[in-house]
C-alpha cells in the first residue's frame, strides 16, 4: 500500500469506519445532529425576512414578539445542538483511536527483532501517536463536519432558489472566482503540510537523539556546535509553518472580499428591485443573511477536506503497519508442565537479511552449527565479536527464525511450542541490562502478580543483593530512573539476576554478564551466576573465561562454526584455540 494521499480512498475509508461498528450510536447519532444544523440553518433568514415583510406595524407587535423569541429559541437550539455534535464527533474519534492504538501496540510487541533492527523507534512512536491524533480530526473535524457544512450547503441554496432563482444567481455570481481560489489554495497547503510534517520530524529526532547523547555532547564539548544545528533545524520548522500560515493569510481576506462583493452586487442589483417592487425589503435581507451562511463552510471547507487529507495519509501508515507479516509465526501448540532443558543444535543455518528466506545472497552468521547440551548442564560459548554468540540467544528465544536446520528442545523442534510458553521457559540476563523508569520491585517482577514481596525479598537474599538494596532510599520502591541511571551497571546486572531468579525459567542464558563490572560486584555476580544456574540448564556466553572455568561444557566458536569443545581443563590440555585465548587474557589481567 503506498501513501496517495486521496481524501477519499474507498477502501481506505470502509477500514476507517469499521471501527466505528462498536459506536454505531454516537456515529448515527452525530449523523442525525448533522441533519439537524442543516435543516434548522435557513430558518432564521427565513423568519426574518416574514419579519420585515409583514410585522413592522404596531398591530403586529405581538406577533413581532413572538417570532424574536422564536429566532431566539432557534438560536440557543442550534447552539445546544452544535455543542452536542461536537462533543459526539470528538468521543467518536476518541473511541475509535484508542480501539486503533491498542489493535496497533499489540501488533508492535508481538513483531520479530527484524522489524525493530530496521525501522528507528520514532516511526512507531510517531504512528501510535501523532497519526494516531490526525486520525481522529477525520471524525471531529474533517468528514461529519465536511458533510455537515455541504449539507448545509445544499439546503440554503435550495432554499434561495426556491424563493428567487434571480437574486440567487447574483449571489452566486463569484463562486466560480471562490472554487478557482479553494482548488489553488488546498494544493498549495497540501505540499506545505507534508514540508511541516517533515521538519517536525527532523526537530524531533535531532532533540531526542540529543538528549539521549546528552553525556557526549558535553563530554566533548560539543554544546555550541550542536545548538548551532538544532538552530538551523529549528528555522526550516518555523519557515515551513509560516509558509503555510502565509497562505492561509491570503485565502481567507480572499474568501471575505468575495462575500463582500457578493453582498455588494445583492445590495446593488437588489436595491433597483426593491424599488420596482419585484423583490421585498425583507427578502434583500434575508438573502444578505444566506451569504454569510453560504461563504463560512466554503471558506473552511478547504481546510476540513485537508484535515481528512491527513487523516487519510496518516490512517494509511498505520493500516500499512498493521498489514506488515513481521510477527512471529505462532503454530506451535505443545506445553507442558516443565521442560527438562536438553537442547540440540541440528545444521543452522542463520542470517539477519535473510528473515523472509528470498535474499540469494545472505550474510550467514551461523554456518550450519551443529551442538548438544544435555538437562542440567551449565556451558558456555566462547569466540571473537562477531562469531555467532548472541544469535544463538535470539533464536532459542524465536526473536528471529533460522533460515535451515532444525533446533529441539527435549527433543521437539521449537517451532512445535506455543510460542508464549517457550520464552516463559527460558530466562535471559543480557550485558545492557535495560530498566524501565520505576520502582526496583516493579522492575523484577514486570507487573506479574503472581511474584509476590515476600518471593522478591527471597530472590534478592539468594542473589546477594541485599546489601545494596537495602541502603537504597524506599529499597524495594527506589526509583530506579529512566534506564536504571541511578543505579551503576553492576547493580542492574543484579537485579537482572533476581528478575531471572523469581521467574523461576527452566533454560538460562547469560550474555555478558559479568563484563564491564569492578572485581566487587564481579565476585558478587559470580554468586549469583552460581545460584541461578544450579539445577538447570544453562548457557554463558562470556569474554572473560576465568568466569566459565566451571562450565560442565565450553563451545568455541569461530565464524559461526564450533571449533573446539570439551571442559575448561581438557582444553587447555590441548594446544588449543581456547588455551591461546586464555593465556592472552591472563597476562592482560595481570599486568
């Protein structure tokens, strides 16, 4: 689906408006106030123009009295009637994007790491959000309203016909300068719009980034370079807006000369027939009213056909989102009770450009790997950045599928699980430990209900991680901050280490988990890593191998291939790979 930017897409629109189905009430019901304002928009020119034909005698004042009160009615109805309308249009489109935002955030966490490596985190936050808005002016400002005001519209000069097709035709007589003026001006705003859109999105990806980089733009000293570029960015946003302000500065004076000059012929043309008796003073009046009624929704009607011009472009992404096939395919249906933790590495063959299996040239990262870990057993793999260590995680986790070979756990091919139970099964502690912005309780137990304080309170006594939490302000209920700032990287290791401990998982897997920490938290961490790792299976991927020298079993791999393989004292017996590997290290730690 490509964006056209059609203001009416048929299709486009029948998706739109099958999420008002749950809300048929508030849609039909705005339908009908829409109705409503279009039949009662004539009736005040019509009872003034009765008024002056007709009442202006003392022998009518009682009469005159009570069709002013009746305008008045007809006034305030119309004003409870507009209020009402508006308030049904605004939750109309409420509902409808927040039924839209849940179906999209749930379409999100459930795609493959694919669509995530490949499209920056502001698109996705620009399509739940700011599409999201534009969305809902297609109901509160764009559609309803635009059929309200040609419905109106249409009534007024039905009825201006109907009273005097000749007075009406003069009134009419600059609508086709007010067409050529409305076509010029929707084109022209069209293009600044979508100039807006893109500097908005420049401004806000150069200030997330910037704030994000905020330590090395200061590190560096780097503050005045940068705020040199967010000025130039922030000058290409404000001249996008003031072009299009620009515009409209000229579009509406144009549409109020016009009406003046439309009011102008009436008073003209209709002053001569007045006098010659073929119109009356009254029906001058009344068509001078219809004027004004006529050019407002003309005048804005550009404006809500663009409103829905974008809502139509921003429906459009969205709805080409929800249609991506990024999501892990889940027809596995097998669960059970508990897995026994054997896992088996049968010919895989892996490529990160090769998730949709149609590249013929794929960078391969695993090259036909092939490896057994027995249940219970703690092993480790081994190998330079770059040789294939992380990706194993990602694909015993099906965050990305092989392209060949078969991977079984207790024997059956993951495929075969419920997608859901396997990762509830396996546990993993990554080297960038990430924190969300709340409590350190909340962020062991990840809102699961069923971990109770008195569970957290145990897994952090197992862990060793006591001591530090227990000097925090609040302990448990510390504020960790965005990303777990305040605390130092070694503290997030362990509370990675107690959210594994709570889940409780039958597989284990620890990326990096004890590098870039000090020899203190680096013994603490090695406790922890020997109290997770009891009595299940387990997989360590470390740089540092003094910290698997206890492995039942280590994998050397190179280049997406096992080279070596045996215990840390059987491979050191040999001239090995990994006996070059640990001697380097040694001297290095030691020097």
């Amino acid at each position: 689906m490509s964006v056209s930017g059609k203001a009416f897409d048929k299709n486009l629109l029948v998706r739109i408006l099958n999420f008002v189905k749950p809300y048929r009430k508030l849609f039909y019901s705005s339908i009908l106030l829409t109705i409503l304002l279009a039949v009662l928009s004539p009736l005040r020119p019509l009872i003034t123009q009765y008024l002056l034909d007709n009442c202006l005698n003392y022998d009518k004042r009682i009469v005159l009295f009570n069709l002013t009160m009746l305008m008045i009615a007809i006034l305030i109805l119309q004003s409870v009637i507009q209020f009402i309308h508006s308030w049904c249009t605004n939750l109309l489109g409420q509902h409808v994007i927040k039924d839209l935002r849940i179906l999209l955030f749930q379409k999100l966490i459930h795609f493959r790491l694919t669509y995530f490596d490949k499209t920056p985190v502001g698109t996705a936050i620009t399509r739940s959000v700011s599409d999201m808005e534009t969305i809902a002016d297609i109901f509160s400002e764009g559609l309803i309203v635009i059929i309200g005001d040609l419905l109106q519209l249409i009534v007024i000069i039905g009825v201006m016909f109907y009273t005097d097709w000749k007075v009406t035709l003069v009134c009419l007589s600059t609508i086709p300068v007010l067409a050529f003026a409305t076509t010029v001006f929707k084109n022209k705003i069209k293009a600044t719009f979508g100039d807006v859109r893109n500097q908005v999105a420049a401004l806000n990806t150069f200030v997330q980034e910037h704030l994000t980089g905020m330590r090395i733009v200061q590190m560096f000293n780097r503050e005045e370079t940068e705020l040199e570029k967010f000025k130039i960015i922030n000058r290409l946003h404000r001249d996008a807006n003031i072009k299009s302000v620009w515009y409209y500065s000229i579009f509406f004076p144009v549409v109020e000369i016009l009406s003046a000059v439309s009011i102008a012929l009436l008073v003209w043309w209709g002053s001569g027939e007045v006098i010659s008796e073929k119109i009356t003073f009254g029906m001058l009046v009344s068509f001078i009213m219809y004027i004004n009624m006529l050019f407002r929704p003309i005048r804005e009607l550009a404006d809500k056909f663009n409103t829905l011009q974008m809502g139509m472009v921003s429906a459009e992404r969205i709805f080409k989102l929800l249609d991506e096939k990024e999501s892990t395919k889940n027809e596995g249906t097998i669960t059970k009770q508990k897995i026994e933790g054997s896992i088996e590495f049968k010919d895989v063959w892996f490529a990160y450009n090769n998730q949709n299996h149609n590249n013929e040239n794929p960078d391969w990262i695993l090259k036909g790997l092939s490896f057994k870990v027995n249940a219970g057993e703690c092993v480790a793999l081994v190998g330079a950045t770059g040789a294939g260590k992380s990706t194993i995680i990602n694909i015993i986790n099906r965050f990305y599928e092989i392209s060949k070979g078969e991977i079984l756990i207790d024997g059956i091919n993951i495929n075969d699980y419920e997608l859901e139970f396997l990762r509830s099964k396996v546990a993993v502690v990554l080297q960038d430990v990430f924190l969300f912005s709340d409590t350190i309780a909340n962020n062991i137990t990840l809102f699961n209900p069923s971990i109770t304080e008195a569970h957290i309170k145990h897994a952090v006594k197992a862990v060793g991680s006591d001591s530090f939490i227990d000097e925090l302000p609040g302990h448990l209920n510390y504020q960790v901050m965005e990303r777990g700032q305040a605390l130092s990287m070694g503290q997030r290791q362990l509370i990675a280490f107690i959210r594994a401990y709570v889940y409780n998982p039958d597989l284990l897997i620890l990326d990096e988990a004890t590098s870039s920490v000090d020899s203190t938290t680096e013994e603490l961490i090695s406790n922890a890593t020997n109290v997770i790792t009891k009595n299940r299976t387990s997989i360590i991927i470390a740089h540092r191998l003094s910290t698997i020298q206890d492995a039942d079993k280590i994998f050397v791999i190179e280049q997406g291939r096992i080279i070596e393989s045996g215990s840390h004292a059987e491979l050191l017996a040999n001239n090995s790979h990994y006996k070059t590997l640990f001697e380097i290290q040694f001297m290095q730690e030691n020097q």
